[in-house]
C-alpha cells in the first residue's frame, strides 16, 4: 500500500472511533461506603468483601470508617452526595436518625442501599433497597437451639450488641420472645459489649462479680463478645462449653473453632460476605433496572455435630 491510502485509512479509523457515542463505552462506577468501624472480626469481613469485590469489578469505591458514631456515618454520607457519586452503601450503626440525611440523597437522586442493618424511617422510598441477615431469625434459632439443649430450662446472661443497632435490638427482641414459652428458661441480667471482643471480656468479668455462679448460661449477641466471654470464665477457674453453656451469633472461623474445641456450644451464622451482591444490586440499578426491596441471606447454624466438617470451608 503506499502512503497516501494507508494515510486515508488510518483517518477512516480515527473518524470512525471518535463517533463511537460515549454511553457505548463502560462507565466506571463510583461508590461511596459508609461503614460502622472495625468492632469485630466479621465487620473486617465485610469491609474485605466491599473493598475487593469493588477492586475485581473496577469499581471506584470510596471508603469511609465510621468508627462506631453515627455522626461520622452522616458525614460521610454527605460528602458522596456532594462529590454526585453513582450509590451509596450504608451499613447503619443505629436505627434512627437518618431520615434528614436520606432525604438529601433522595433529592440528589443517588441510590442507596442498605446493608446488613435496617433503619427506622417513616417513609420507605427514602432508600433504594436492603440486603442483610434476618437477625430476628438468629435470635430464634438461637433460642429454639437452647431451649432443646438445655431442656428448657437455665439462667441466662446476655451480652448485648451496640445499643439501638437492629442486630441488638432484633437479636434480643425474638431471642426473649422464643424463649417466654419456657417458664424456667429466663435472662437474669443483660449488659452491652458493644460487638466488642473486649467489651464482653469486660461484662462477663462484671457478670462473673455480680451473680457468681449463680447463672448457667451465656447468650451473646456476636461471637467476638462470647470469645471475650470465653477469656473471663477460664479466668475465673471455669470451664466454658461444659460448666457453661456458650452461645452466640456470625459464625467466624473462630467460634466454629471454638465450638470445635467445646468451648462454645453453638454459633448461628450471619454471612457478612455481601461485595458480590452489593456491587450486582448497584450495577442493576444503575442501569435502570428494578431490583427487589429487601433480600435476606439464608444462615445455618453450627454446634457439635457439624463445626468440625463445616471449619475447613468457612471464608470468614
Ligand atoms: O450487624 C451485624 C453485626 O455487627 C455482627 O453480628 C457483628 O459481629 C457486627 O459487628
């Protein structure tokens, strides 16, 4: 060929792909993430989940640590609305207080999706849609897991997670509520540890002081509170799995080890691996698809009979 065709067909070229329409070409996605902290080992699941989901996806995810303040969260909520991100993920420390804050995003016309807690609002459309765990569902099964094994009877202590969050509330509310059908089943005391492996050191050791042995088991709301638990009852010369029963909720790696171990009796999961559904549900609703409103992840429960064959494959 000599120049001048080959000049000809290299300006065809560059013609053509400058009318290729810019919609054509993949939008990169930009997310803002509004997280709790970092109190247990399965909220650092989940924000791995988020974080390299994102990354394998070439989504532009843009994180912030809400440190365990609601105040925080809203902050940050409000910069990605500011900086027109595509969505927004809350995972809402509390249930309340978010309706002036929705209502913006609402208004700047920014999705968002909650995950893995719910909030209290008077009007539902001011959020795109919910993805999360039923935690009234853990709270039964955890109940209805106690109530065989201990015949229906026992005084119990619970270690509550951060106040006015849904998975306390919900954990707590359906736990009490499955258990009032046991007249000798009952909480005798109930304390927080704010989801925090210390925090349930810290309120088993007050629990340990307050009722001495005078108590026979242990419900906590997440398993790094039971495995603090777990510290306070060995140090204070008692067996935990045997001279207390131990239960608690998430199933990480750990407490199934632990119930490996017998010193836990039984973990309900609560599944924090939600990147893949999350950055699905945004890419759906970006692309102006509709999506359903609520969608809850289906958990098991571990104990005895089945941590050992489930330890091998658990991913958090
Ligand atoms: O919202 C889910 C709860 O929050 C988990 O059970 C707990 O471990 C976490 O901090």
């Amino acid at each position: 060929m000599t120049l001048l065709p080959r000049l000809f067909t290299l300006a065809f070229a560059v013609f053509a792909l400058s009318a290729v329409p810019l919609s054509a070409a993949k939008k990169t996605l930009t997310v803002g993430f509004a997280q709790t902290g970092a109190e247990s080992a399965w909220r650092t699941a989940n924000t791995e989940s988020l974080k390299s989901e994102a990354a394998k996806r070439g989504i532009n995810l843009k994180f912030s640590d809400g440190q365990g303040r609601q105040e925080n969260q809203i902050r940050a909520v409000r910069s990605f609305i500011t900086q027109r991100v595509d969505a927004i993920v809350i995972a809402p420390i509390v249930e309340t207080g978010w309706e002036p804050i929705l209502r913006d995003a609402k208004r700047a016309k920014i999705p968002v999706i909650l995950m893995d807690r719910t909030v209290q609002v008077s009007d539902e459309s001011l959020y795109t849609c919910f993805v999360g765990s039923d935690f009234a569902e853990e709270g039964r099964m955890a109940a209805d897991w106690l109530a065989k094994h201990v015949d229906g009877k026992g005084r119990i202590l619970e270690l509550q997670g951060t106040p006015g969050s849904a998975p306390a509330n919900e954990r707590r509310r359906a736990f009490a509520e499955a258990i009032a059908k046991y007249p000798d089943l009952k909480v005798i005391d109930s304390q927080s540890g704010d989801f925090r492996r210390s925090g349930g050191k810290e309120v088993m050791e007050a629990f340990l002081k307050k009722h001495g042995r005078n108590f026979d088991i242990v419900y906590a709301h997440n398993d790094d509170m039971a495995l603090g638990a777990i510290q306070a009852i060995e140090e204070a010369g008692l067996k935990p799995g045997k001279d207390v029963t131990i239960l608690s909720i998430d199933a990480i790696k750990e407490a199934v080890q632990a119930v490996v171990d017998g010193k836990l009796n039984c973990t309900v999961e609560c599944n924090p691996l939600f990147g893949p559904k999350v950055y699905d549900l945004i890419e759906k609703i970006v692309a102006g698809e509709t999506v359903p409103r609520v969608q809850y992840n289906k958990d098991e429960l571990f104990d005895a009979t089945n941590a050992a064959a489930a330890l091998p494959t658990r991913q958090y």
